[in-house]
C-alpha cells in the first residue's frame, strides 16, 4: 500500500531577513517525514514561498512549526 504525500507550499511576510527566513525553513527541515523542496525568497514583494512535501500529519506540523517560529 503507498503513503499518501501532500505538498505545502505557504508564503511568509518575509522576502529580505535570509536570518529569519533560514529560522522558518530549520523548523520545517526538523520534522522527520518532511522534505524541503524549495525556499524562494521574493524581496521586491517581501514576501517568500516556501514549499514542502511529505505525509499529511508530518506537514501540517512542519507548517505549525513554521508558523509559531515567525509569530515568535
């Protein structure tokens, strides 16, 4: 039987601070079960989309994860 994957591709306020933006992207990357497949930072809209795969309960707490670390 095959797992399910899901991909998660959520956009932070944050297109400038590489700081922050590396701080979201370790929070996902230390979810077992994730993988990061692309970080693109856009400055002229201060904004980065981020996205990753994996099965559905690991990714909805990679993105919990994500979001409390900038919230923070």
């Amino acid at each position: 039987m095959s797992k399910a994957l899901i991909e998660c591709v959520p956009n932070f306020s944050e297109g400038v601070n590489m700081d922050i933006i590396r701080q979201i992207t370790a929070e996902i990357e230390q979810v077992e079960g994730v993988t990061l497949l692309d970080v693109d930072p856009g400055k002229a809209t201060n904004r980065t989309v981020v996205t990753f795969v994996g099965e559905p309960d690991p990714v909805v707490e990679a993105a919990f994860r994500a979001i409390q670390k900038l919230l923070n």
